[in-house]
C-alpha cells in the first residue's frame, strides 16, 4: 500500500512522511525484536526509530526527525551488579522525496549523511541506505577508511563527477552485487576514486512487470533482503553514548 501511494504522488513529490513510514514497515520485518528471555541470560533485541538527528548540542536546527534508524540493544551480564543494556546504532536509512532524484541531489545526500555520521559515529561503523523515492542505494561508514580516496558521483554527463568530502562513506566490499558503484581496483594512474552511478539505483517498486511477465526489479528486492540478513548478522565493535538511550 505504501509503495503504491508512493508511485501514485508521482516523481514531483517532494515530502519524505511515506518513505519513513515504507522503510519503518520495512525494517520491523527484516529486524523483529524477539520475546523476552530469562532474567540473567543475555539477550540482543532490534529496535527500529525514526528519530532526530544525533550530533553536538550547537546543531539544533537539525535536531529533528530525519532518518530511520535500526538499533542493536544488547542486554550485557554485570556480574554481581545484575545486567545493564548497551545500545549501538546499526543501520541508518535516510530517506528523500522522489523529487530528488538527480544525480547533483544524491550527492546532497550523501554529503548531509556523512555530516551526521562524523559528529554521532566518528570511530564505529555504520551501515548506511539512501533512499529516494523508491530508489535506493547501500553504503557503509567505515571510520577504518579515513585516509582513503572518496567516492566520487557522476553527474548527467558522463565526463562531471563531484567529489564526496569523507573517504569513511565508502562501498562496503564484503556485499556481491553493488552496480551502483563502479570499483576501480586496481586503480588507474593518478589514484582515480571508485564512482556511484546514481542511475544505477535500485528499485522497490514491486508493481512494474517486465516484458516477459515477471517482476522488473525482483532482482533487486532479492538483494534487499540478502543485504538485511548481512546486517543482520554483522558483528560490529562499540556502543551507543549512554545519554543516547
């Protein structure tokens, strides 16, 4: 129903309020949070947010809402001084409007996320999708690639390509099947960074049917799902400030 409303607004609409609802729904299928065990055994739950950004106190004009969040809260044995909970951000989805599917907009958005990510995760590790409209695209912010060479996003013309300002917004190597990222490894001479080709987005629209009768993007949705049990399954080091929770 979700993603109908959402093909319905058409590529004008410029409200994100049905892409954090679509990737909430989401999100609550792929990371359940399972019922509650035993006192005194340990226990990991997800839990899904759509909640303000995380940053320094002097940034309050972005103190809002703005991406849907997937947290691992894991339940830590304290020995004799019983159990406390850890929280640890692992996934961030930031959405936008189909209105802003552009190449010079994408890059907006990764700029805006890698902004967030340096001030709420400079030293973990975060996975990370963009969404607009019902075109998506994964990352990962990985602070171990600081001194790497960016990303860098093509424009409308193939010979434009803008530089992303943070190497840690990076391709994660460890998933098969990123079109979205054209890897230069090997790189060419003069250290020439991996592009994102923002046309190369995947789709969520599970309405569009190829000439051959099947689902057009079923390929994609596939990988949607492979990548979710991978984060699912991630093992990821640090937590959460503890003001946080």
């Amino acid at each position: 129903m979700l993603i109908q409303n959402l093909i319905d607004k058409g590529p004008s609409y410029d409200k994100e309020d049905i892409m954090w609802q679509l990737w909430s729904t989401l999100l609550h299928r792929y990371f359940p949070s399972p019922p509650p065990v035993q006192p005194g055994q340990p226990q990991i739950n997800y839990a899904i947010y759509h909640e303000a950004y995380r940053g320094p106190a002097g940034n309050v004009g972005k103190h809002r809402p703005d991406h849907v969040v997937v947290r691992l809260w894991r339940s830590v044995n304290a020995g004799g001084q019983g159990s406390h909970v850890e929280t640890r951000d692992l996934l961030w989805v930031e959405c936008k409007p189909p209105s802003h599917d552009t190449p010079a907009k994408w890059k907006d958005l990764m700029e805006q996320v890698c902004e967030r990510l340096r001030d709420a995760h400079p030293f973990r590790e975060v996975f990370v999708i963009l969404a607009v409209g019902l075109k998506w695209m994964f990352f990962k912010w990985n602070p171990n690639n600081a001194i790497g060479s960016p990303l860098q996003v093509l424009g409308h013309h193939q010979n434009i390509a803008w530089t992303i300002g943070d190497a840690r917004f990076s391709y994660d190597p460890h998933v098969v099947g990123q079109r979205h990222v054209i890897l230069r490894n090997p790189p060419p001479p003069g250290n020439v960074p991996d592009l994102v080709d923002t046309t190369l987005a995947y789709s969520l629209d599970i309405y569009a049917v190829a000439s051959n009768g099947f689902p057009l993007h079923m390929g994609d949705l596939i990988l949607l799902t492979r990548y979710f049990s991978y984060v699912y399954g991630a093992m990821v080091a640090g937590v959460n400030p503890p003001h946080w929770s």
